[in-house]
C-alpha cells in the first residue's frame, strides 16, 4: 500500500468514525476485517477502499440499532 492509499484509507476511516455511533477504536478494526474479506474476492481492485467503507457503513450501522434496541 502506498501513502496515497493509506491517506485515503485514513479520511475514509475518519468519515465512519464521524457518520456512525462507534468508537474510534471499533472503526480500523472493522474496516481492515471487511477490506481483507472483499480483497480476497475482488477481481478488480480500483475502488476497493469505497466498497469497503459502504459496507463498513452498514454494519456498524446495525450495531448501533442494537445496541439503541437493548
């Protein structure tokens, strides 16, 4: 990864952190599981990271909805 990837990977993470309910220490985490998971399937790599935080997105989205519901 060069430092281009990895300064956009840090504005992408900075942007879920502020966009969900999580803590600063959840988001990387999630983020990294999810990228490993999508880059060992993708095919095309040329919008990996936008992919990635969509569907980070999601999902912490859904835990904070459990967490509210609990």
């Amino acid at each position: 990864m060069d430092d281009t990837d990895a300064s956009g990977r840090e504005r992408l993470i900075a942007g879920l952190i502020e966009s969900t309910a999580c803590t600063p220490e959840q988001v990387p985490s999630v983020f990294a599981q999810e990228f490993a998971r999508l880059e060992a399937k993708a095919k095309i790599r040329t919008h990996l990271h936008v992919l990635t935080a969509s569907r980070v997105r999601a999902i912490l989205r859904g835990h904070s909805k459990k967490d509210r519901a609990a």
